[in-house]
C-alpha cells in the first residue's frame, strides 16, 4: 500500500509544494482525474491517530485541494485576514485595533432549526412522539441512512479548489476536567478565524490529545449551489441544501451550506449544547443554554447564578450588566452557554465552555450595556453589522454614538439615511469577540473545577400576564417552570413575526435527546444533592396596554437579583400566589429609580391569562411529550391548575 502522506511537507504558506497524487489505497474510489493535494501549513504525519483518521476519511469524500493544520498563532490569523480580504469575505474597521467587517449572502444571517437534524436508530431516542396528526416542534429527527445520503450528496467534492483547514479546538479551559476536545474541518477561513475567538484553538489541543483519544468530529463546508452559481463569492454557501447534522452516538457534527454562526461554529450550539446534553445524560450532568454571573452583594458576599433565556432575549446583557443598585457587582462568567455538574460535597458548578462572545449587535449601547461596548472594539470579527464611513461600525441602539456627517452603509453594503424603513444593522448581526477582553470578566471564569452555582433562571420576552420576578416553591416546581418556558420569537432564528413560543429550558433549538428524558434528567437531580440551588423565572419584558416595557430593564435588573439573593438568604419578603412566590409588599427595592414604575401592574398575575396559559402549556405537552412527559410534571401542571381555580 502507498504512503498515506508524502514524506516532504511544506514550508509555512508556500503556495504549492510538489503535488502529489491522491491513493488511498481503496480502489473503489473514482476521483475524475488525478488530483493533487499539498499540505500548506502544519504535518499531518504529526497529527494523533485518531485525528490522522478523520482527516483522511473527509479528504477523501470532500478532496480539497490544500489542507491546513491550524495551530491559533497570531501569524496564521493574520494570514488568515489577509486572504478574507482579498476575497472580500472582510473588510477592515480602520477606526479600531485589529477590527473586521464580514457581510454575508443576505440569505444566511441565522441557525436553520429546520434544517438542523438528529440521527438515531430510533426516532423516538431523538424526540417524543407528538400526537396523532401533529407536527413535532421539539427538533428533528434523521434516520442513520437518510444522513449518510444526505452527507454523500452534498460532501462529495465539496472543497475541490478550496482548502480545508483542520481545526484543533477546546470546550472548555485546556485540562480542565469539565472540558471536551472538538475537530473541526471546514473550508471556511471565516469559521477558522471565528472559532480561535469563540474556543481555546490551535496546537496546544493537538499535544494534549492522546493517540486513541476520542473527540468531538465536526466536519463543516460552506457548500456550493448545485447550480454551480455562486451569487455572492464574498460568502460562498448553499442555502437551498444547508442541513445541520448530529449523530450523538459517534459524538458527530456534519454541517453543509451555511458560513453563520450558530450553523458553522460547531463548538458552540451543535456540541456544547445538542451533542453536549447527550454526553451529559449519560455522564450525569447539565449542558444548558446559560449564561453565568458572578455577582457581590453591599455586604462583601458572593455569590454565581446561571440563567436561561431564549437566543436574543437578553443573556450577554445581563451577563454584563453595570448594577444600578449601589454597592452591587456583577462579574462575568460567560454568556451563552453553561456546563454544569455536581461536586463530591453536592455543590452545583459550572464552567463557560467557551472562551468568546457570540453576541447579538442591535440594542447593545453604551447606555444598555456599556461593559459590551468596552469589549468589542478591539480584535472582534462583526458580521452584518453597518458600517460607517469614518471606518466603524453602527447598529440600530448606537444613534447616540455617531456624529451626525458620517456616512452610513448599511449590511447589505448600500447608502443608508437614519429613518428608513429598513434597519441599518441586520437584526441578527452580531460581535464576536475575546471573552478576556471583557473588563468584568470573572476573576474564577477559567478555574478548572468550575463555579458554584446558586440560584438558576428561567425567563424570556413575555408581553403580557408573566411578572417581573417569581421563585419556585422547591426543586419540582422549579423544572416545571423551566419545562414551560415561552417566549416571543426573535431574529436569531428564521422565524417570522412576533408569534409567542414554546421553549423549553430555552432549549428547544438545542435539545440532543428526547426531551421528555431530558426532563427526567432534570428531575434526578434532586437524588445527587441535598443543596440544590433555587430556581426563579424572570421577565423583563411585560408591556402596559400601549406597547411600552412596563421594567426599564438592563441596569435596573439588579434590583430583582437583589430580591432573588435576599430570598437565598432566607429573608422572609416573599408572598404566595398560585404561580410561585413574589415579591412581598413593600420587599422590592426602587430606592432611587429615575423611571416610574408601576409595580402592581409588573406583579399582576391575571387569571384569564394564567387559565390560557396552562391550556396552552397543557396542550403543548399533550401534543409534543404525550407519554414521555414524567408523571412528576404532570402532577405540577394539576397542581397549578388547582391553585388557579381557587384563585
Ligand atoms: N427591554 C429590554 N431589552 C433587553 C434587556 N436585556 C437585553 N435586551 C435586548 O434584547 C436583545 C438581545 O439581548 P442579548 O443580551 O444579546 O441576548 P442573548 O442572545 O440572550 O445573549 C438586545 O437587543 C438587547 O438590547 C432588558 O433588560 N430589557
Ligand atoms: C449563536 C447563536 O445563538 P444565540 O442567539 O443564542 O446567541 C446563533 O444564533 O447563531
Ligand atoms: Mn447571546
């Protein structure tokens, strides 16, 4: 049999060195002709077995024309910039240190959920089975042979004429024992360059990994049009046939078509959270769509809170949040994304698996989130942004932050006047940006054993009927709130209007198991501790009758997470109500708030609303669950149906 690799590999970035012939040694493969393959950058006779493996099988299905080992120097991402901007997939923001412009085809801005699938022998591993006639609405379901169809279809020769670049990558701090080891093969410089922000990346994963050492296998192409019609070469993709694929079984991502975000950045949604859950269910532990907080109250006293929010309702915000309550701090963990396990003595910690922010670019100010805007204006890729003609960037929440004679362009790359009716910013856009760069990030955020947890919260845009801040009664409880989670749909997925949704766990994107066992899961957790934290739903999104937020929001946000610390201290200002525990009267601290706030109506729990709400929730479990709905949840949905009756 032939040598695998020739012997001579290159110098760094030499265009081409001594092509060499394709064989692997299977005879059964019929490449139209000959083709060469040459090595620019790294030495694949290095790499462990098992990456070595891997690499080869999809040179072989997708045969590009140059492979790239990455190793995350500085050297290679400038190279890496370089090339983006000769093919105009970036341009530069001269008004800020090592700043980039991406604009992407106008048809791939957000995650496909219903592009994205997984595959297991049974369907109903993947998802519970909805009622006679219905449509599924918690995931999708690919059967083993339709996705290996589906990869041949679309993978075969897929990176002719492009390079694939190998991508070594880290969920999670480098030896932490919390932490998980991703390949990522893309041909995509975008994604190479997004994901050494958004994960520790480069050489320094190769030396950690062992030989026989299993990973997560991500394999990912921007596609081309079957048409062979590429509309915009600044952004190749393939809108028409994106499939986002997972076999948790193999611990595997496939994903074809699409360069953006959640749908290419294979660490961070498709592993950390889809195929993430799956390797938690089975080592018991929590990979969740949270973000994490550290926060001190007036007393010197620290404490962490995870939180769940649907994408676009507010996670990197209150991560970041600039407490208006005096004597309060807030220090970030992360952002997105929580894994969380507990220690031998029962406490509940977590780690950010990632090392960057993925955040939403619209409504981020130096009024709402100032610490963001002390993050992003150094080393940050943004995509779909707008820009201006001194060199920066601009989106709708920034008016107050460019003079008046600057040009803007908009993420489309055309004029535009403030007042049109087309936004300047794709809602959608976004900064990704270093993590360390945060100037409150955590002091504790990279510590191997991860933090305590203390209080977890549920919340999401709700307009109407659901109160700023309510406390589950116990544990119980607590996972039924999170299993009833809705929320108004938002830009970061492709979802029209303002329709109000069901998400569970704001999960509903990202389960990668059947979420009735998924519930179980969450259930079971009352047998591995006795010190479970506290659970909460909050919502700081209730309008009054004409459309205006009823909670200022942001900053002011601190005065709830003060009611929430004081309720883990024990203090006794919370008052019954058939959903959970508010606010006592008199207990919520406004002391100094400029807005007017109108309490009663923020605390107002209707009862016609609340009737129609455990109608839906009811509804929604009958219809999506049915008999992989634990009995415990159901027991919470009598109770509460009882307790709304009496009302
Ligand atoms: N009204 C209001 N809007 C908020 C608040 N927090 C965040 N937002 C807005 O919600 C959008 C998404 O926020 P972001 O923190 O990026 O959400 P994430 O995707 O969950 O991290 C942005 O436009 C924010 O300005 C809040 O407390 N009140
Ligand atoms: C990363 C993404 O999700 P989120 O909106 O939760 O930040 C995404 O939509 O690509
Ligand atoms: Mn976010």
């Amino acid at each position: 049999m032939p040598a695998l690799y020739p012997t001579v590999v290159s110098n760094r970035f030499t265009n081409e060195i001594g092509g060499f012939t394709k064989s692997f040694g299977t005879p059964d493969v019929v490449i139209g002709q000959v083709r060469a393959l040459s090595v620019v950058h790294g030495d694949l006779k290095e790499l462990p077995e098992k990456v070595k493996s891997y690499v080869q099988e999809n040179i072989k299905l997708c045969e590009p024309d140059k492979i790239h080992i990455c190793d995350g120097t500085d050297y290679e991402n400038q190279k890496l910039i370089d090339q983006m901007l000769e093919q105009g997939t970036i341009t530069a923001l001269s008004k800020y240190e090592n700043c980039w412009l991406a604009r992407t085809n106008p048809a791939d801005t957000a995650r496909v959920e219903s592009k994205t699938f997984i595959s297991t022998e049974k369907k109903s591993e993947t998802i519970p089975t909805p009622k006679n006639g219905v449509k599924g609405a918690l995931g999708n379901w690919i059967a083993p042979a339709d996705m290996d169809a589906a990869i041949k279809e679309r993978f075969t020769s897929c990176m002719i004429g492009r390079t694939m670049y190998v991508v070594p990558f880290s969920m999670g701090p480098i030896g932490s024992p919390l932490s998980k080891i991703g390949i990522e093969l893309t041909d995509s410089p975008y994604v190479v360059a997004s994901m050494r922000i958004m994960t520790r990346m480069g050489a320094p994963i190769l030396k950690k990994l062992k030989d026989d050492q299993d990973f997560v296998k991500c394999l990912h192409s921007v596609g081309r049009p079957s048409n062979g019609i590429v509309e915009y070469p600044n952004w190749p993709c393939d809108p028409e046939r994106t499939i986002i694929l997972h076999r948790p079984k193999n611990n595997e991502i496939v994903s074809y078509g699409s360069g953006y975000g959640g749908n290419s950045l294979l660490g961070k949604k498709c592993f950390a959270l889809r195929i993430g859950s799956t390797i938690a269910k089975r080592e018991g532990w929590l990979a969740e769509h949270m973000l994490i907080l550290g926060i001190t109250n007036p007393k010197g006293q620290k404490r962490y809170i995870a939180a769940a929010f649907p994408s676009a309702c507010g996670k990197t915000n209150l991560a970041m949040m600039t407490p208006s309550l005096p004597g309060y701090k807030i220090e970030c963990v992360g952002d997105d994304i929580a894994w969380m396990k507990f220690d031998k003595n029962g406490q509940l910690r977590a780690i950010n698996p990632e090392n960057g922010f993925f955040g939403v670019a619209p409504g981020t100010s130096r009024s709402s989130n100032p610490i963001a805007m002390d993050t992003i204006f150094k080393n940050t890729v943004f995509t779909n942004v707008a820009s201006t003609s001194d060199g920066g960037v601009f989106w709708e929440g920034m008016e107050k932050e460019v003079v008046d004679n600057t040009n803007i362009t908009d993420w489309k790359g055309n004029p535009w006047k403030k007042g049109q009716s087309t936004p300047a910013a794709h809602p959608n856009s976004r900064f990704c940006t270093p993590a360390s760069q945060c100037p409150i990030i955590d002091p504790a955020w990279e510590d191997a054993e991860g933090v305590p947890i203390s209080a977890i919260l549920f919340g999401g845009r709700r307009p109407t009927g659901v109160p700023l801040v309510y406390e589950a009664r116990d544990w119980k409880h607590g996972v039924f709130i999170g299993s009833s989670m809705r929320s108004e749909a938002t830009a970061a997925a492709e979802y029209k209007g303002k329709v109000i949704m069901h998400d569970p766990f704001a999960m509903r994107p990202f389960f990668g198991y059947n979420f009735g066992q998924y519930l179980s899961h969450w259930l079971s957790m009352e047998n591995r501790s006795d010190k479970l934290p506290k659970i909460f739903h909050v919502n700081w999104f209730r309008k009054d009758s004409n459309g205006k937020f009823l909670w200022p929001g942001f900053g002011e946000n601190s005065r709830v997470l003060d009611w929430i610390l004081r309720r883990l201290d024990g203090e006794k200002i919370a008052q019954e109500t058939p959903i959970g525990l508010i606010p006592a009267p008199n207990s919520f601290n406004l002391k100094g708030i400029e807005e007017n706030v109108n309490l009663e109506e923020l605390f107002n729990i209707p009862k016609d609303f609340w009737l129609n709400e455990v109608e839906a929730i009811e509804k929604y479990f009958d219809d999506q669950v049915g008999k992989d709905l634990p009995k415990e949840i159901v027991l919470q949905l009598e109770n509460l149906k009882k307790r709304l009756a009496q009302m």
